[in-house]
C-alpha cells in the first residue's frame, strides 16, 4: 500500500506496481497540514484506481471533536458514492459510521492495537477484518498475535488481515500519539498538523544557569526512518498481509523509488522462495535496492521495533540523508509520441550525457529518464547549455509544463 500526497504521487505509485494508494482528504487525517485532495476529488482518484486494477483507501484517522460530526457524516457519504474501498479511522465515531454505511474499516496504527484480544474483539463487534498494528510491535509479537487469533477462530482467521508499515519516518511517541507539537505550538500531531519539535537538536539547561550542554551527535528525539528490506522475508513470514508504505507528504520520486523497490522484493520473493540458491539471490537482490533507497529522502534507516527496541537509533543530523538529491533543469514543452522524446526547456541546472533526470507532473507522476542522447534541431550534442530547447528520449509519456530534474549526488555525502 503506497502513499499519495498529490495526484504525481497517485500516478508515481501506480505506475510503480502498488496494490493500493492511501490518501486524505481535507483536514481529518494525519497529514493535514500537508497536500491533500479535495472531498469531492475521491470519486475521480478512487476511479483512477479502479481502472489500474489498484484500491483506494481513504485515510480519515485523527481524532474527531463534537462539532465536527456533521462533517465527517458529509465525507464519508461522498466516500461511499465514490465507492471508496476501504476507510482507515481510529475514532470510535468514525468506525461507527462509516460501518453503518457498508464502508470497509481499516482500523488505523493510531488504535496501538498490539494483541490478539484487542483485534478479536474489533473483529466479532464491528466485523472489520485489517488491523494496521501499533509500530511498537516486534515480528515475535506478531507471529503470536497470528498464533493466537488462528488458536481463538480457526479457519475464520483467514478472514482478519494484520498490515504493519514496511517503510518511513517514525514517531517518537507510541504509534504516533504525541502532544508536543500541541503543546509548544499549538498544532496538534493527533488533528495531523504535527510541527515536528522532536526533529530538533535540543540543549539540556539546569535551573541553576550553570552551562548548557548538547545532546552528543544524535537527535535524541527524533528516531530513524523505517526500513525493512533487509529482513523482508522474516516480515512476509511472520503473517502480514499487507506492507504500507508512509509517505503523504513526500515527492514522487519518493513514492516511485521506494514502492518499486518494495514490489520487486515481495514478488521476487514469492516467485522464488523455494527455488535453488534463493537466498543468496534474494540478498543480492535487497543489497541492489537498498542502494536505491538511500538515494531518495531518509533520515536515516532503522529495522524499527521489528527486530527489537531501537535503543540506538537516533537521526544523527538534522533533514536529509539521502545520497542523490536533485536540481531543477526546467519544463517539458512538448511529446513527440512517434519518436518516444521530450523537449524540454532547459532553463537551470546543465545536464549531460549518461546523467539521470526526473520529470515530474500531475498525470505523468514521476518519470526517470537515463540520458542516452540529446538532440539540438535534430543534432546531437553532449550538453544541454542553459536556455537551450532539447530533445531527450524518454521511456514513457511526459506533457508539456511537468516539470524537469538532474538528479546528482547530495552535498552530505
């Protein structure tokens, strides 16, 4: 399950092999203060996915205050005409409606649902079947979660999906549930508006006004990102039935890099498990793309609480860790279709033969592009100079004004 922050991204994740795509609308998920779609925008994604043969799954998952009942009455009927198929919640009000009008609940990690007992009973009062467990949760701790609802229902566990997150930031608080931002700015991280306090480096300062001390070189509060593809098969065999994917408010090329790589593991996977020399195939394999996700955003990559209390894993600096950054070059201006090329406008950043781009647009979504020729009036040439037309072969469709990148190795590394 991918992430989608804008229609780039919908497109980015599925052209990038994902089974569904989460997104929000307005201001009740837990990316508000992020990019969002419009409530009346749900019938066209949800149809955008459909005719891929993807889900779509509608992210409603903060807290709900009294007033806003109404509201959430309005959206989750626009939901079920826009034949949503599924809603991620956590608020009891939320369940209970969007239940009531036959909408599939995804009962959302903000629940810190960590056991057996908890998801049975979800499952026998509400009848709701995928539960996103608390992050908190170790591959021992699920493993026996699925023990014990096969040991509680038998054959009528199949029926119950456990989805866990496979990739992305984490919060320092349990699943996410934290009220410093609330309290420091006044920005609730439970409303989605999280300011993110806990990403800084802090000071330690007695009462006495002694000197103040820094917090050694890592960001005590702010955890790395999640990732796991170096033990992915454990994870796969532990019983999930899902792998999400976070990321609403991250770029397309962070959506496209990181839900191809987690679609080539998992179906590499499946494909070949019981093969001869599996396992050694299957590591070169994760190597090569764990390559590919230290090029895109990251704070640094943990296992999580998966394969134990991350005691040790602290951003060590503040932003991006990513090993490739990107520049902007400039903007399609047209698509030749018969010859498969762009022209693009060239406009900042020089890019030469044998360098990557990404061009990047609302139905386009995100698109890389190795440069193995550009053209000037049907001549080639080595560069493309500042405030130059070119033309570039591009594996895909692009449209005129997406918008176009160098990706180049970033300034950290």
């Amino acid at each position: 399950m991918a992430p989608a922050g804008s229609r780039a991204c919908l497109v980015a994740a599925i052209r990038s092999g994902a089974d569904a795509v989460y997104f929000g609308v307005g201001e009740f998920n837990m990316r508000s203060n992020y990019r969002n779609f419009t409530p009346h925008e749900m019938g066209g994604l949800a149809e955008e996915c459909h005719k891929a043969g993807k889900r779509a799954y509608l992210a409603l998952n903060t807290i709900i205050h009294e007033h806003e009942l109404g509201k959430i009455d309005r959206i989750l009927g626009l939901a079920s005409d826009a034949e949503i198929d599924a809603v991620i919640c956590s608020d009891l009000a939320v369940i209970a409606k969007a239940s009531g009008l036959g909408l599939p609940v995804f009962l959302s990690t903000q629940m810190s649902l960590s056991n057996s007992e908890a998801i049975g009973y979800f499952h026998s009062a509400f009848g709701i079947r995928r539960f996103v467990l608390a992050r908190e949760c170790s591959l021992a701790q699920i493993r026996a979660i699925r023990r014990n609802l096969l040991s509680k229902f038998g054959e009528a566990a199949g029926a119950i999906e456990i989805e866990v997150f496979a990739h992305g930031a984490m919060c320092v608080s349990v699943s996410g549930r934290c009220f410093l931002s609330e309290n420091r700015t006044g920005q609730s991280a439970n409303r989605g508006a999280c300011t993110q306090p806990c990403r800084r480096e802090y000071q330690l300062v007695d009462d006495a006004g002694n000197p103040s001390f820094r917090m050694g070189d890592r960001y005590l509060l702010s955890p790395e990102d999640l990732c796991t593809m170096p033990f992915l098969e454990k994870l796969i065999d532990s019983g999930v039935a899902s792998l999400k994917i976070e990321g609403r408010a991250r770029t397309p090329e962070y959506v496209e890099t990181v839900t191809r790589a987690y679609r080539r593991a998992v179906d590499f996977h499946f494909a070949n498990r019981d093969q001869p020399g599996f396992h050694d195939n299957f590591q070169a394999l994760k190597n090569e793309l764990m390559e590919e996700l230290s090029g895109v955003f990251h704070r640094g990559l943990s296992s999580g609480f998966f394969l134990g209390k991350p005691v040790d894993q602290w951003t060590q600096s503040d932003g991006n860790r990513a090993t490739k950054t990107k520049r902007h070059v400039g903007e399609v201006v047209n698509f030749y279709r018969k010859v498969a090329a762009a022209e693009i406008r060239v406009l900042n950043a020089e890019f030469t033969l044998g360098d990557e781009l990404i061009i990047q647009g609302p139905t386009t979504g995100s698109v890389r592009v190795g440069v193995a020729s550009i053209q000037i009036d049907r001549q080639p040439v080595t560069c493309a100079r500042r405030g130059s037309h070119v033309a570039v072969g591009v594996p895909s469709p692009v449209r005129a004004n997406d918008r176009v990148f160098l990706v180049v190795p970033s300034q950290r590394n």
